[in-house]
C-alpha cells in the first residue's frame, strides 16, 4: 500500500495497530513484514476484535417517568439478545458504553465494558437542561484509540445510538461541538441513529439536529409514546450491531461519512444474527408490530 493510501488515516490514532495487518498490505504501518502469526494466534485475536456499542441519553428534567423507565427497560432487554450475537460471531466482542447528559455529561461507564459482563444499572435521577454540545464533547473525547477505542486487534467502527425527548437547550452553541466531532475519524466511520423522543419527535429544532449528528434523516426514528421507545431502543440497537460486524472493521475508505439507513428484516420478528435485513425500518407500525 502506498504512503498516499496511508495518508488517508494519518490522523486517526485509532488505525495504530502495531503489528496488525489490517489492510492486508503485506506490512505493518511502520513498513515491517507482518509476522506469520499461528493458527491459536489468529483465533485468539478474532476473538479480541471489539465493536463498541455507545448508548447516549438524555436525563434532563421532562425524560422523568416513564421515559427514563422505558430507556431502562430496553437497554436490559436488549442486553441478552446482544450476548446471543457475540456467542454467535467468534469474532466480535461487543462492548457497551454509556453517557448520560443534561446540563452536563457524565459516563456511566469508565470504560466499554463486556456485553458478558456488563451490569446496567437503571437511570433514576434525571433533571436539568438538554445540552446537546455537552454530550457531543464528551463522545468527541472518547471516541479515540487511546480512550474508548482501545483494542489489541483492531477494532470494529462504533455504533452511536443518541436518544433525546426535546430540543437543544443550548442552541446556539452545540453547533461548534457537533463541527468539531464531524472532523472525529472514528464519528466520520460510526454508524449512527437518533430517537427523538415524544415531544421531541414533534419540534423540528429536535429532528433536524439529530438528521445532523447522524447525517442520515432516515437513521432518526420517531418515538411518539414510551411502548414505541422501548420497541425502537431494542431493534435500532440489533440492527446496527449486525450492519457493523457485517460489513467489518474499516470501511472504505470512499464510505466515510456516508451513513446508510439501517434496515429491519421482518416487520414480526426480531432479526438474527445471520440475516440480511431487506424491509426498511420506516415501514414498521412500532406500537403493534412487535411483542417482546
């Protein structure tokens, strides 16, 4: 692979894979001939490459009740489908990170911790404003080999699911964090979806930053009442742990930033780990297409 090739990831520390060899160049970055590694090697490292899964919500004082209480329900939920996907692909461990935030943002998680190991203790205080830029500034620093991002093997692009029930409470400054977490190589190859819910799903200041964080309005899903929410968290999150381990750990280098829209496979079920999804997730009833 050619220097320019190179050039295109130069400042992404996340791409920094010692003598990982993930562009199959025949070389490390540091133009070293990749050791031939084992067969217990190569198992031991496809089963270390990890894929993280980054729940952010917002706590400010209107997601009180049974908003938060849906958010909670879904993300337990969800949390055993997930260990199922991960006994499924040796390849993948998946990880979960979560980040709350109102006026400010605080991570739940110090780290990304095991799917298998992870405990999710549910949100009970909620209150304050609805800062998106506090949020985005704390997935901008996050969001980095040397942080979140860690892994001994490479690592699976991330999945961002962001999840609000009103506009910004700081309008007119979370444009410059959002600016700053655009130029984030790691945001640039996420895949990402926002649910913008109940009055959230009515104000088109909501809709409109969240088409922007994900930079594809058909990834922004509607959450008109706390069933549908539940509903949505679980199969937006299924979804898109399945489109990011299929399509592998870097993207092209050409889909950088072109976010597709996540798709469903069965408007009756949820989809399994080695399905192709087909029916796009806008045509689904939320409210009465599913009963988990």
């Amino acid at each position: 692979m050619s220097g320019a090739e190179y050039d295109a990831f130069s400042d992404l520390d996340t791409f920094d894979f010692n003598d990982f060899d993930d562009f199959d160049a025949g070389i490390t970055v540091n133009n070293q001939p990749v050791p031939t590694p084992d067969a217990s090697t190569i198992v031991t490292s496809l089963k270390k490459r990890a894929m993280v899964v980054f729940f952010v919500i917002d706590i400010s004082g209107s997601m009180q009740g049974a908003r938060i209480g849906a958010v909670n329900d879904a993300i337990r939920n969800v949390l055993p489908e997930l260990k199922k996907r991960e006994r499924t692909n040796t390849a993948a461990e998946i990880r979960i990170a979560v980040l709350e935030f109102s006026t400010s943002a605080h991570w739940r998680t110090i780290s990304p911790e095991p799917v298998s190991t992870f405990q999710y203790e549910d949100i009970e205080h909620v209150g304050g404003g609805t800062n998106y830029g506090a949020a985005f500034s704390a997935l901008n620093e996050k969001l980095s080999r040397k942080q979140f991002l860690s892994s001994t093997a490479g690592a699976y692009t991330p999945l961002i699911i962001f999840m609000t029930d009103g506009k910004p409470s700081d309008m007119g400054l979370y444009k410059e964090e959002l600016e700053s977490l655009k130029k984030n190589k790691w945001f640039q190859y996420s895949t990402r979806a926002g649910i913008a819910i109940e009055e959230g799903a009515l104000s088109t200041e909501c809709m409109h930053v969240l088409a922007e964080f994900t930079e594809n309005e058909k990834n922004v899903y509607e959450a008109k009442n706390t069933i549908v929410l539940a509903k949505q968290i679980k199969l937006v999150t299924l979804t898109g742990v399945d489109t990011v381990t299929h399509q592998g750990s870097i993207q092209d280098e050409k889909q950088k930033g072109k976010q597709q829209p996540l798709n469903i496979q069965s408007a009756t079920e949820i989809p399994t780990s080695n399905a192709s999804p087909t029916l796009p997730i806008d045509g689904i009833d939320w409210e009465h297409d599913f009963e988990f």
